[in-house]
C-alpha cells in the first residue's frame, strides 16, 4: 500500500509500504477514503517540532473497515468510520471513569508503529472506542464527505474550544485564530447560541468564511491595535468567552486582554513557544481557563447526527482537495498558507 | 476614635485617629461591632509584601450603621451589616452587566484614604452597594456573630474556590491548605454535595477541624509524598476538584500533580513567589484553571440565610479573639500558627 513517511523539513514522500496487518483480536483495518493536512502537521514540515526521519504521516482519516479482529463488536466489515485523531481503549480505569483522553493506551496516530492516516489503510487498535460508523447514502454521501472528515479533529476542536469557555445562548465571543479549528470555533459557537461573534482574522479570505460560519464582527488589526478595538466594541467591558485557537504568546496575551472579568479562556491552541501565564496578573480578574486536548470521541456522537443532516456543515475550511500522491504539494499549499486545510481524497 | 495602624514589619499599634466622617451622600459610617485579621494581613506584617507606613489595617468587619448619607436608599441606620472585604459601586459599567469585581471603583479597605476594619468604626463609600445587613435577633446574635463575620471574605472565598472548581454532588476534591479559607473551602464542597473531600493538612488541631467541616479523608503528608498518597487513594485517577488555597509555587505543582485528566483547579490562594503555569504541560491534561479575587457580595446572598439559620457553621475557623487593644498580640498569634484566625471583639 502507498503511505506518507516524513523524511524531513520540507520533505515528505509517499512510499511503498507493507498492508496494513491486524495484529490483536480487538483491532481493525480500514481502506481510508478521504484524510487531511492538520495545521500541527506543519510543525515537523517546518523543522520546529522533532519528528523521527521514516515515521507516517497524518492523523485525520474516514473510510470503509474491511477487516475486524475477533474481539471487535460494534464494529463491522463493511462500515463507513470516522477514526478521530486521539485512539483510546475504551476499556482502562481512566477511560471507564470518563477521562479517556487520559487513557493508559491513549496515542495519537502516526507514533510508534502505528500507521498515519495519509496512507491507503490503517491499522486501527482498538476498534470498538476508536471508530464511529456512520451512515452512506449514495445520494448525500460525496457531498457529506469533508464535513464528516472535519469531525476528526478540527470541527471538534473547535467545539471544545466553546464548551471550555462556557458559550451559551447570549455569550459575547471572541475566537482567536483563522486556521481550520479557529473557522470551527465560529461555527461552533453560532451553534451554541452565542449573540456575538468577534472573529480576529487578517486574512479576507478566512475572515469571509467566519462570517458564513457566524461571525458577527471581524477585527482584522493585530496585537495591541486589535485589543483597543475589541475593547470599543465590547465599551471597555471585554467579553465573556474567549477562544483561544492559536497557541503562541501573541495570542494568549490578546486572550487576556480581551476577556471580561470573570470571563472564561476556552484553549485549544497547542501551545508553542511555551507560553506561560502569571498567576499574579490573573487574580484580580477572574479569568478561568480551561481547555487542552479535545476529547473528540464524547463530542461525535453530539455533532455527527447535525452533520448527517446538514445542520452542521463545516466543510468550507477544505478549500483545496489532492490525491495522496501529490501529498507535498498538500503540504506546501498550507505552509504557504495558500490553503487553509488540504484534503487527500483517496476514492 | 481607636484604629489599626501599619507602622512597618512587625509593628502594628492601635492609636487614635479622627473619627469616621461621611464624605459624599452615597456613603454610611459603620461602628464596627467585630473585625478580624487576614491570613494576607501577615505578608506586609512580616515584610514579606510592600505597606505604607500609617497605613490602615484590616478588610473584614460586621458592625452597626450609625450614619448614612442623604443618597444612601438600602441602608438605614441602626442596620447591621456584613460588609466583605471587597467594596463596589454598583452603578459602573462593569457592576451593571455582572463584573463588579472589576467595578471601577473598586477597592479593598484600608488603601488610600479608605478606613481599615480593624478600627472602632469605618466611612463605608457605597453604602447600598458594599453593605449587607442582617437582622440581629438578641437570643442568637452573639453566637452568630464568628460565622456572620467569615462572610466577609473566608467562607466566601472558600466557597469561590468550591464553585470555580465546578464541585458538585458526588463530586470527589482535594482541599490544598489549612488555613481559614482552606477550612471554609473543605465546608463549602461537604454543602455543594462532594462525596469525598480530601483534605491537605499537616496541623493535627487544623485537620480536625477539616473533619469537622466535611473532609472525608486527611493527608498529612507534604509535597511528593502527598501525590502519591491521593494518588494512591484514588486508583491513579486524581481527582475531580482540586480546591488551591495556598498560593505558592509548591501548592501549585500538588494542584496539578492530583487534578485528574479533565478536572479543574479552583484557585483562591492569593500567587505567592509568582508561580507561572506553563500551558504545554496542560495541554494533554485538559485541567481547567478558574479562580481569583472572590466576588463575595454575589455569594452573601446565598449563604447568608444559612448561616442565620445555623445550617452553615464556619465558626470554627476563629480560634482565638482579642479586644482591639490587643491587636499586635493577635498579629503574633497567627504569625507564629498559634492560631488559625483571630476575632476582635469591638462590643
């Protein structure tokens, strides 16, 4: 089978690989249709994060499960999967109490020996935690394809975002970021009932596919000139739910600038650069934060039925679409931020 | 009349000063019937934090309205009133929309030109706003007086840290400190419903206190080893709400050492040696941070008719009370842990 291997900074192939091969009885293999580029795929593209010269690629896959272990029980032959980014066991003390996103055989895909979800199959762990079926009707489903896709990672990341925040009906918002999650945090918070979306993009482009997904206010200034203006939008006030989609100093310093007292920072930016937060500066303002990971397998099962029927539709964030073998012109369209999010149709 | 004066590092006196005078017409004086003295009021007592010598001392009282200005309409004299450690105004933007801990005239006492608690009767600046009045029925009233009195900032405070760490029935917490606001926060989770409360505590006499107060289990052991005995005690999970009422470096790396993957830290313990928190080590724990300056004047209203009830008891929590003139033996007595909290009896 075909698979993407990193092979350094501004390097990757795809290569000839051995099939996939079910290795214990609660596993599966799946054949993925359709996988994506992650903005956190560009770390290692990049040569800022360590990435080990061979290892896969990709972490965001759907597809057709064609073969099951003995062990596997909801799972079957034949479903269509959506393979969220983080696997879980389903079955450890941390997962059985609900923090399976601490799960004592948690991985994200790609590490170790596990296959990456830019190939042609992957070799699913654990079966019956990891993947979730859905439904293909012939008619809907090519159509249904990115959005489903987006409920990997992205399109629950963003949720995430807004319920660390605590958005609700009548929230003021401010979702910080423009990239794939930043767009599915507007999205998830028109969802949610927010009043107000301020939505700090710079990019007309992705600033145009916020207002579609619910923004009501863009603020495209940056730093110190996009706080003073947040801060004229909300009267000095500030709002209550900050989201933050980015993950450097510069944004983490624009989240607490804008956010009310007693409001709340929902982060799911992986943080870069080690940005760290002065307990003293918070105290006086009641600023919570709350956010990490995303436990993508408790938020499917809420999005994918409003997916399925078209209420939640985030698909405009893939705006370029590739074959697997043109997997580094992927690559190269995100790092030059001339595509917001790739996907890799594999059909 | 007789007030509470900073004088430098171990030097507090009671001298005369003027008598309390109205300044504007939204004002009240208050004869300060009890007062108390503040964990926090032993840092600039012990040189440990800047304080202007001469300034005035305390923020907790109850007392009797004596006086009130032609603009003050919820106030009467002859009121008694629990008045917390924060006062607003009630009318400013922020106060308006639900921030009033960002009110923008917000103070604490003894700043300024403001009176301190630990006096013989206080100007109060926004009578109606900052003021809560209780009925003194004569048969009770002495012995409510210790738990009327924590309402001003301990069992608020505690009570912040109970709801910002989300507890809730069936909740298990671990309460990070002894001291008053420790205590309060071990008895503000036992009545949110906690089913278990582990309490952190290496004083015998405070523990039992915490027994007392709703703590189910006690862990007298300190850094290192106290992870691993909750960690222990609770399978390796941690727990669900880590309660942190300390405020230093070292409470701090134990509130994360025991959150479990998804809990949150509710922090009340004013940031000592300016811990910093680095949002990479988080990121996969998904802990929540959420904490601060306590919005007291929120929470009176809840758990005042509780207290008046006898159904909340922090009582407990004063372990010793002085007259007045006794002040800088009072001081000693909590620099030196000989007592939890000291009460000053003005009556």
């Amino acid at each position: 089978m075909q698979a993407g291997i990193f092979h350094g900074a501004n390097d990757v192939r795809v290569e000839e690989v051995p099939d996939s091969k079910l290795k214990s009885p609660v596993e599966a293999i799946v054949r993925v249709t359709y996988s994506c580029i992650c903005g956190s795929d560009l770390w290692s593209y990049r040569g800022l994060s360590p990435k080990d010269k061979g290892a896969r690629l990709g972490h965001e896959f759907i597809g057709e499960v064609v073969e099951v272990g003995k062990k596997v029980s909801k799972i079957k032959k034949g479903d269509f999967v959506i393979a969220p980014f983080w696997m879980i066991d389903g079955t450890c003390l941390m997962c059985k109490q609900g923090s399976s996103m601490a799960c004592l055989n948690g991985s994200a895909w790609s590490r170790g020996d596990y296959d990456g979800g830019q190939g042609e199959m992957v070799r699913v762990p654990f079966a019956d935690a990891s993947l979730f079926p859905f439904p293909v009707r012939k008619a809907l489903s090519k159509k249904l394809m990115p959005a489903l896709l987006s409920l990997t990672d992205v399109m629950c990341t963003g949720h995430h975002a807004a319920v660390c925040a605590g958005v609700s009906k009548g929230s003021t918002v401010a979702v910080i970021g423009d990239g794939a999650v930043g767009l599915c945090a507007v999205l998830a918070s028109k969802r949610l009932g927010a009043k107000r979306i301020i939505h700090l993009s710079s990019h007309k482009d992705r600033a145009a596919i916020g207002k579609k997904f619910g923004a009501t206010e863009t603020v495209s200034e940056r730093g110190e000139a996009a706080l003073a203006k947040i801060k004229k939008l909300t009267k000095g006030i500030g709002v209550d739910c900050v989201l933050e989609c980015v993950g450097t100093k510069e944004s983490w310093d624009s989240a607490f600038g804008i956010a009310k007292e007693g409001g709340k920072i929902g982060w799911v930016g992986i943080p870069y650069g080690a940005p760290e937060i002065k307990l003293a500066d918070l105290f006086g303002k009641n600023v919570g934060i709350v956010g990490g990971r995303a436990p993508a397998h408790l938020y499917i099962p809420q999005l994918l039925p409003e997916v399925l029927s078209g209420k939640l539709d985030p698909s405009a964030i893939f705006d370029k679409t590739i074959k697997l073998k043109d997997l580094d012109a992927g690559y190269k369209a995100m790092d030059q931020r001339k595509a917001i999010k790739v996907m890799i149709d594999l059909t």
